[in-house]
C-alpha cells in the first residue's frame, strides 16, 4: 500500500490498519522474523490446509481438488524453451515433486529430488474449425479426468496443442494440495522470466526461494499450537459458538441429499457512476468498498430468506509473510464471516457491523479453515459445506499484461459449468465499473431466479448509496417493473357484482326456474319454488320471535332438508346464521352458544343437550306451527353489508374464536365459485361440507345461484363405494372435497376398484397442501376425463380466494414440488410480503396477505385479535381498505401462481437446522407403501425438539427400517425424522382437516439421537463399537451414540475406516461413515444395504462413465473453490 493511499484512509481505516500491522509483527516476532528452513528427514508433516484435503481424497479418491490454469499463447512459440521452463520451476519449488503417503496412520509428505516432466505438442492446426475446437475440449477434458496418484505422483500435468502458426494453448494442471489460485501468478512469472532466458539461449536468473512449502508446514504445526492457536480460536469460538446458522436460501428445485456441483453463472455490471458514489460513500462512512459491497450483498440475503444472523465466506491469499509471497503451495484460506442483522438497523449500522465483524475475522485469519471445522465440529450435511453455504469475494487488483518474451499470454475464458456453494458472488473491478457474477448451482436454482437476485442487489446498492439511514426493511428491493406486476398485474380480479344480499339472489333464482330441483337430500328432492316456500315460513316465524338484521341465529340440527330450510330462513328473517354441529363437545357447544350471543337456537329435541340455557325451537315439535305461516318473501330489512353468517375456527388460545362474514362477501364467493368453475342451471354440486364449516355456504349458494342443484351427502359416514354410488346416483358434476379425503378416494380406486361416474366432470380439492405427486397418481388413475381444481382461502376472507387448474403435463422438476394454490379469484387479492410487510421478489418465501371484497368484518368480540390479523393496506392509497394477515407462508412462481408452503408456525429447527415439514412430506408420498404422510415436531421428554413421521401404509408389508433408509437416501440427515410411527388412519376434524393434536405420541420408539445407553445387541455392532472405543479412547459405546457427538474428527475416521476394512474385508467408502453416524445406523446399513463392495469389484460401463461426469464437475467446481483469484494478484485487505 503506497503512502498516496494511506493518504486516503480515513481515520477508523488508518487506525485499523495500524492495528494489523502490530498484530502481524507481534505475530511475526513471536515466530521469529522469518519461518526457518528445516532440518533434513525422509518425510514431514502436512500443513493443516494439506492435511483437510488429504482426508477429503481419502473420503471420495480423485476427487474435485485440481487447480487448473489455462492460457492462449500467441507468437513464435520454443516448445522446448518452454519444457525447460517449466521444469526449472519444477525444480525450484519443492511442493511440485511432492508426494503424500500415510505412515503409521498419519499422512506425510516426501519430496522427490527431482522432476521432469515432458510436453509433447498435439497439432491440430490443419483441422476445419468446428472439429478443432472440440477436440481442444476433449484435451482439456481428458487432463482433467486423469487421477493424480498420492504416493506416486506426480500431482501435475501439462497439455500443449498447436491451433495455427502462432497460436497455441497451454493447460497446467496441479492437485489443490500442492497449489492455489495465487500460486498460478507465482507460475506465470516465473515462467515468463525463465522461457525469455531459455529461449535466448541463456541460463534464467530467478530469484533463490527463501524457503520451501514443507519449511512453512513444519512451522505452522510448531507455531499454531497452544497459547498462539487458543488465542486466534477463542475469537472464532465467540463468533461461531453455538449453533451457526444455516442459510435457508428459497430454492428453484429440492436440495439433493449430497451436494452436486452442477452450476453456471450470470453477469450484472454496475456502472462508473454508481461505482464512483459507492466508493465516495463508503469513504466517509469509514468501510472500504468491500465491506460496503458486503453489507448489500447480507441485505439481500436477509430479505431473502427472513434470517437475521447472515454467514458467508470470503476468500483470503493467508500470505501474510513476505517469505510465503514467491512460493507455489496450498496456502489460501476462507474466512468466515458472521453477521447479525437483527432489529432492523439502518443500513448505516449494518455497515458498522460488517467493519468490525471483517476486521475482527482478518485479524484472526492464521486460523486455517480446516481447523475450525475440526474445533467447532459444526453439524455434518452431506448437501452443504460446512459453516456457510455462500462465498463472497472482490477483486480489486487487475491483471496487468502478460508475455513471455515475443510470447502474449492471456487467460482462457474458464468455461466450466459448476459452482462449489450454493452461491458464489464475485465482484471484479473494471475499467468501466463493477462486474458483478452470481455463480449458481444448477440443481437448486433457475437462471431466471439468478437473474432476478442480480437486479436486486442493483436495486439495493442503488439504495444503500441514495439514503444509508433507511432501514433494512425499508430498502427497496423490486424494481419497478416487478412492483407493478405483483401489485396490479396478478391482481387484475375486479368484476362488478349483485349489490343484494345472497337470500335475495336465490328468491330471483327461485322466481326464474321454480319447478328446477334445487335439493336433494337422500329420497327427499325439492324445487326452488318448494325451498322457498318452506323457508320462507320459518322465515316468517322468526320474525315473530323477534328476529331480524344483525341477530344471530344458531342451528344445531343433522344434515337433512330442514338444515338447510333453516339457513335460508334465517336469512331471510333478517339474521346471520351460526352453525353448531352436534357432535361438539358439549363444553364447546357451551361456550360458541354463549360467545355467539345468538337470539335463539333451530335445533331437534334429539340433538339438544338437556342443560343448555338459550332459547330454542325445536322444528320437529314446532312443525305444524311453522307449516301453517305465509310462504311470502320476507322484507327483512337487510342489506350486503349485515352478518350472513358467523364461523368459528380454531384459536391460538385454545377457545375456538368466531368470524363475522356479510352477505357481500359470501354472494362474491359464490359468483367466483360459479364462474371458476363454469357452473350453470344442469350442473350438480355435492353439498359435502358440514354446515358448521364455511365450505357448505359456498356449496349450496354456488348450486343455487346459478340455478343448478344442490345434492347433499347423507350423515352417516360412508364407505368410498357407496360415496361413489351416490355420485353416479344423482348425477353429480363437481364435487368439492378435503385434500384428505380425496387422498384416500384416490387409495379406494387403485385397492377397491372404486371408479369415477361418467356425469362427474369436475373435482376441486382444498384445505390442505396437495403435492405434484399425488396429482400425478390421480391422473395415471383417472386419466383427463375428469377436471382437477386446487382451491385455497381462510375462513376470514370467505372461503375460497384463488384457484389452479394444472396443466395436462408437469415437469420433472415440477413432480418433486406442491400444487400451487392459484391466482387470486373474483375480487380477491394476494399479496407475499416480508416481515416489514413489504413485497418479496418472485420465488421468495413471504406470508401470505389477502384483501378484496372477501374480508371478515373481523372476529367476534375480539377487537385485539381483529386488529392483529386484519390490517391496514400497506400498498394502497384508498382509505379504509384492509388486508388479512393468514399466517401462511408462501411464493409466487415466475408465472403468477402462488404456492402454499405451509404455516408460519410450522416451521422448526432441528439442531440448528430449520427445517419445512412439507419437504419431508414430499419425500413420504413418493414411496410406493406410503398412502398418506404428515410430519410434525414434538418434544421428548428432554424437551429437545425431534421430527415424527406418521403414515398411513398402502399395505401391511412397509417396514419401518426400510422406510427410514428411504428418507436417508434422499433428505439431509438432519431432516430424516428420529420416530416413524404406522396408523390405520389419520384423526380427522368433523370438518374433515387433519386433526394434529390427535396424532399419538411415539411410544417406545427408537431415535437417531443420543439418549439412554444401548448396548451393541449384534456381532456385526459389536465389532463397529469396539473398534470406535478404541479409536476414541472412551469407556464405552453405544448403538445410538453419534461418532462426532463423542470426539470423532476426520483423522479418526480414516483410522476407523481402516479397521473397519480390515475387519470386514470389505472396501468400505469413507463418506458411508458420514452418513451413518451411529453405530446402530451403520450397522443397519451394512446388513441390509451393502454399499460397502468387496474389493476388485469394478463398476458398469454407464454407471463408470456417470462418475467420470459427476468427478469432472467436481474437480472444476474445487478448482473455484481452493482458486479464487485464478491466476492474478489480489488486495486481501478487507
């Protein structure tokens, strides 16, 4: 750093400069001033760095560690001068004739004497174009997927091809353990230098090394230890102690249980301008630019995935002694960068953060990586890397122009399609602004999701830069474009209505087509003008005991005609009805009676509890009185904005809690319904739903207001045949039903032979969330004969608010996803908004909030509750307009379909890990013996939170062991649930829902987690026990007892691994240690799965050639991750 730009500092970065450097020279005179060279011996010890990937190749042999560097050489070309440079840089630095072997169980490092390597030139300069280019990619390709061998060598190649006269590439390829991206510079250099000299016919004249790779390896082991390493891991143990969260990024597609490396990468450039005002603000605010960058890039994350403690990773050359700046090796480290976002800070504060959490984490950089893992022993997820799942980065340093004497060299474009994290987002400074690239892995995330994210960090650093003194929650994030369109463009649903109250409409219905049957209810059929008329006797005898607009009159009946004579009576008396269904609880009853305040009480004698204190009639006494009053239409008095009806739901308080819903919102509700579905006067609905629930509103006003035919299923619990024979009986053209109770229909056709009727033309599911493959079931059963529909929408905005209708096809991706929930219905809107409220980006997570003319008047007799869920329209300019708070979470897809992910509320955290239970569930349904599946979190008697799974089997034969290896094999350990327990059937509400509360507890199960000692109770677990007490030095060990729970780390378990083989005879892989954890676990697996294969065995031609692709896109993506800065210089300062 020149003094122009210490210069420039301000104050806080001189002092902290100032602060490092003391650091580094304390550091440096406790270390003496330069690291010694050292003593002669047949071999040494790895350096911390070497000895992580030793283990990973030990784990997964010829793994995804190379570093390749590849460069276009223009000029009159001296193969054989650059033979010679290329071993004379073999023959200065040490490490590139190194070798790895393990020696009495732990691995070393030999240097050969020498080296020589050879680079035969392929000429592919007479081929047409199109056939040269592949084959300098199959060139490059084939030295990619060459093994380097460990205790060989040597762990580097070389490819030459000739394309013209003067046109050459050159590829070098080294294993991560022996190099690093700045090492490639070091390369380039030298190899400048020594071709101009060889090819001038002199000696070159490089500088002598001061030391050699092993020398700093020896050191760091005797310097990185004790008081030194306490020191630096104390500060990393404060920041990182505890459960280091996972960042919960939404994805496109469902994360595999082991982490691919498939990936590609998009581009966003910040112009000068906007490049010149950060750079201008982050001066004055006392950050340097990357720190600056890195508070918006955590902003970004933070609203997209509602987590406030943000970790990534940051690259650093860990070069910090000058002796270590001209050396090859394997010296990069990353730095792990842990942020709290928490209460919504200014992004000014947020800044102040980011200095002090980089300084802090720069100042502790001689920690390496590996040994964090070791020390902080984070949980292990085969489908993340550990500790951060993002990598940050800026280069600031531009690469200044290459030759090689006569020779240009510039760098290949690095074509490879991988991406080691989840994201990586590499900033580059440019001449003509910042190039911001957002690389990505393929098998979680779509191009056009990346795209969207890159706006955004464009539109976020636009605000950053504009006011730092907003708020996180108040930045904006959607460009204008994307605001309109969730705003006004998915919410397009304004359509004029009858201004009448819904009684008044079914009259008019009435009058039109009298003789039309308007209900059947098991031999019983009435036409309009019979309805009516009976309804409007009741009606009129209502009035006479006092009712009128706004009272509140209950019915307690069973499901016959006259429960629904009743409801339309008492709203054509002027009242709201409140259902109450008799197989309450009579406590409940009790109270929804006296909550209610309802004038009085439409009931049976049969039905109604003797003690109850409310005025009543009881219709079947009372039936001649009422037969003998005027079947005129009542004039009420009431208008769309009176109660209709008032609903009770369950309560986060334990009492149920009421809804106040007026006869405009419920005549909306049936004309969306009708026009949804395209109902007319021939249509028959099955009215399913008892009347206690809001659904048999929208059943019997939707047949009634278009004219057609209300068919109402009998009391009696039905079996699926005779639920079908009813269909076909009666002519039925849509029925509307629980997602559970569907489920189990569509069970019924593939068990019983239960069939579709041929009137039934249409089948709408709600409630619940419905998966793409149950959908798929039902359609390989029922074929494209009969319609599908998804419907959604809370009691508080009357019943359904939006619809999906799936295409005739769903992509393979779409298989593994749920069934969205629609667009917004008639005169409904959908908002996704983040906890400031603010609208989310399409594909991000975010609660759903509905408005339009389906809002409750709110909840009965609770005003705070009302308050709470019913807000004020945040997006709106017209007064008075509301929006409902649901407490689901939610999505938009890039089409404007919105999906249903589950309740706010549902959501757990399992070991620090948070955890959606409909992912699991997805998994569940896809297994053949699994009919229905619902997973929930309870807690043990230890109070630690742990995953049940409850199914429902397709058969007697699905085994509960076989069923768990499942799941391991295709969810994150932490997310395969510790208990799995079988039931006959689901507990189910009298609405029909899943009910929850009623599922049992897991008895006597065994968990996956530690708990009580357990014996080895086999041979085979015996063995496993014997051989990790050993290994740990411990007492005991038990079957549930986890290897890394009672000290295991990666050296042990290359020991154990061992044993283990030697034991078995068996080839065991390493990563089966990984995933099996227990000693129970593996042995389960080692029985009944035998991965592990004897030894010799090889592998299918296809299946070979499928590990050679998934090994390529490994390597390539390891090359990102160890490389970095590829082959230039970068600033590490912070």
């Amino acid at each position: 750093m020149t003094k122009e730009h210490i210069a420039e500092l301000s104050p806080t970065e001189r002092a902290a400069l100032v602060s490092r450097l003391k650091q580094q020279r304390a550091a440096e005179r406790e270390g003496a001033q330069t690291i010694p060279r050292r003593g002669a011996a047949a071999h040494y010890p790895l350096s911390f760095a070497q000895q992580r990937l030793w283990f990973l190749e030990q784990l997964e042999p010829d793994g995804p560690y190379k570093v390749p560097a590849a460069f276009r050489l223009c000029g009159p070309l001296q193969v054989a001068a650059l033979e010679r440079s290329v071993n004379e840089i073999i023959s200065r630095h040490e490490v590139l004739r190194t070798t790895f072997a393990e020696i009495e169980g732990r691995p070393v490092q030999i240097v050969a004497p020498r080296l020589t390597l050879s680079i035969p030139v392929e000429d592919l300069s007479r081929l047409p174009e199109v056939e040269r280019a592949e084959r300098v990619k199959q060139t490059a390709a084939h030295l990619r997927e060459q093994p380097f061998d460990f205790e060989r060598g040597p762990l580097i190649g070389t490819a030459l091809v000739r394309l013209a006269e003067e046109e050459y590439h050159f590829w070098f390829l080294m294993h991560h353990i022996v190099s690093d991206g700045w090492s490639i510079g070091v390369l380039l250099r030298e190899l400048s230098l020594a071709y101009e000299a060889f090819a001038a016919g002199r000696r070159p004249e490089l500088p002598k090394l001061p030391i050699q790779y092993a020398d700093f390896a020896v050191w760091q082991r005797g310097w990185l230890q004790g008081e030194t390493l306490d020191r630096q891991m104390k500060y990393w143990k404060e920041r990182l102690g505890g459960k280091v969260p996972t960042l919960e990024l939404p994805t496109d597609s469902p994360r595999p249980p082991v982490q691919s490396y498939r990936g590609a990468s998009l581009t966003h450039l910040i112009d000068l301008g906007m490049t010149a005002r950060l750079k201008a603000l982050a001066r004055r605010e006392g950050v340097t630019p990357y720190m600056f960058l890195l508070a918006v890039f955590k902003t970004l994350l933070a609203r997209y995935t509602r987590q406030d403690d943000i970790v990534v990773g940051t690259p650093v050359a860990n070069r910090n002694r000058t002796e270590l700046e001209p050396l090859v090796g394997f010296f990069v480290n990353t730095l792990v960068l842990r942020t709290d976002l928490s209460g919504d800070p200014t992004f000014r504060e947020l800044l102040g953060r980011v200095r002090d959490v980089t300084l802090g984490a720069f100042a502790h950089q001689d920690v390496p990586f590996e040994k964090l893992v070791e020390e902080l022993q984070p949980e292990r997820d085969t489908s993340r890397t550990p500790l951060f799942q993002v990598m940050f980065s800026l280069q600031n340093s531009p690469l200044p122009p290459l030759r090689m004497g006569d020779i240009e060299i510039s760098l290949l474009d690095d074509e490879t399609e991988v991406s080691p994290f989840d994201l990586s987002f590499d900033v580059i400074e440019r001449a003509d602004g910042l190039l911001c690239t957002l690389e990505y892995n393929t098998d979680l995330f779509e191009g056009a999701t990346v795209r969207r994210m890159l706006k955004h960090f464009a539109v976020l650093l636009a605000a950053a830069v504009t006011d730092p003194s907003a708020s996180l929650g108040a930045m904006p994030l959607l460009t204008d474009e994307e605001r309109h369109q969730l705003l006004f463009e998915w919410n397009e649903t304004y359509r004029d209505f009858p201004h009448h109250c819904v009684h008044e409409l079914f009259e008019e219905q009435a009058a039109r087509t009298p003789e039309a049957v308007a209900l059947v209810c098991g031999d019983e059929r009435l036409t309009y003008a019979e309805l009516n008329s009976r309804a409007n006797q009741l009606a009129h005898y209502l009035r006479e005991c006092g009712v009128g607009p706004e009272a509140r009159v209950g019915i307690l009946l069973e499901r016959s005609v006259e429960m629904a004579v009743a409801l339309l009576a008492s709203l054509k008396a002027g009242g709201g009805y409140v259902a109450f269904d008799p197989s309450y609880p009579p406590e409940r009853l009790r109270y929804m009676l006296e909550d209610s305040g309802v004038t009085l009480l439409l009931t049976q004698q049969n039905v109604m509890p003797n003690d109850f204190q409310v005025r009543s009639i009881f219709l079947d006494a009372e039936r001649d009185a009422i037969a003998g009053g005027d079947t005129q239409n009542v004039q009420s008095g009431a208008d769309p904005s009176n109660i209709v009806y008032l609903v009770y739901t369950s309560g986060s308080t334990g009492r149920p809690k009421g809804i106040v819903i007026e006869h405009r919102s419920l005549v909306n509700a049936a004309y969306g319904f009708i026009n949804n579905h395209r109902m007319t006067e021939r249509d028959r609905l099955l009215q399913f739903a008892a009347l206690s629930f809001d659904v048999a509103a929208e059943e019997f006003f939707s047949a009634w207001l278009s004219g057609g035919c209300s068919v109402m299923r009998p009391e009696a619990v039905m079996s699926y045949a005779d639920f079908v024979s009813l269909l076909r009986r009666e002519e039925v053209t849509i029925v509307n039903l629980p997602a559970s109770f569907w489920l189990e229909w569509l069970t019924a056709m593939n068990d019983k032979g239960v069939g579709i009727p041929s009137t039934l033309r249409r089948v709408i599911v709600g409630n619940e969330k419905t998966l793409e493959e149950t959908l798929a079931k039902w359609r390989r059963t029922v074929g494209q004969q009969v319609e599908w529909c998804n419907a959604y929408g809370p009691s508080e905005t009357t019943i359904t608010v939006s619809n999906y209708e799936p295409p005739a096809r769903s992509s393979a991706r779409e298989e593994k996803s749920v069934v969205p929930i629609g667009r917004p219905s008639l005169n409904a809107e959908l908002y996704v908004l983040d906890p400031a409220q603010q609208l989310v980006p399409t594909g991000v997570t975010g609660e759903l909030y509905i408005g339009g003319v389906g809002l409750a008047r709110g909840y009965h007799n609770q005003p705070a509750q009302t308050a709470e869920r019913f807000i004020p329209h945040p997006h709106s300019q017209n007064a008075g307009e509301r929006l409902y708070r649901t407490g689901d979470l939610a999505r938009h897809r890039a089409d404007g379909n919105i999906e249903f992910l589950g309740r706010v509320d549902e959501q757990v955290k399992i070991r620090g890990f948070r955890i959606e239970v409909g992912e699991v569930e997805a998994v569940l349904a896809q297994h053949a013996g699994v009919r229905e599946s619902v997973v929930v979190a309870r807690e043990d008697d230890r109070g630690s939170t742990r995953l049940v799974a409850y199914v429902v089997a397709n058969n007697g034969d699905l085994q509960t062991a076989e069923l768990r290896n499942y799941m391991k094999q295709r969810l994150s350990e932490y997310m395969v649930p510790s208990a799995i327990v079988r039931l006959e059937a689901f507990p189910l509400t009298p609405n029909g829902k899943l009910d929850r509360k009623a599922l049992p507890a897991p008895n006597g199960v065994d968990t996956e987690a530690d708990g009580p000692y357990i014996a080895p109770r086999s041979e085979l677990e015996r063995l496993i026990a014997g051989v990790w007490r050993e290994a740990l030095g411990v007492e005991r060990v038990g079957v549930q007892d986890n290897f890394f729970n009672l000290g295991g780390h990666s050296l042990l378990l290359i020991r154990v691994n061992n044993r283990l083989r030697e034991a078995l005879r068996m080839e065991l892989p390493v990563i089966e240690l990984f995933k099996y954890p227990t000693v129970s676990a593996l042995a389960e697996h080692l029985s009944q799965s035998p991965v592990a294969v004897r030894a010799g065995r090889t592998e299918p031609e296809g299946r070979a050639a499928l590990l050679s692709r998934q090994r390529d896109l490994r390597q390539q993506a390891a090359a990102k991750y160890f490389s970095h800065a590829k082959a230039q210089r970068r600033k590490e300062n912070p």
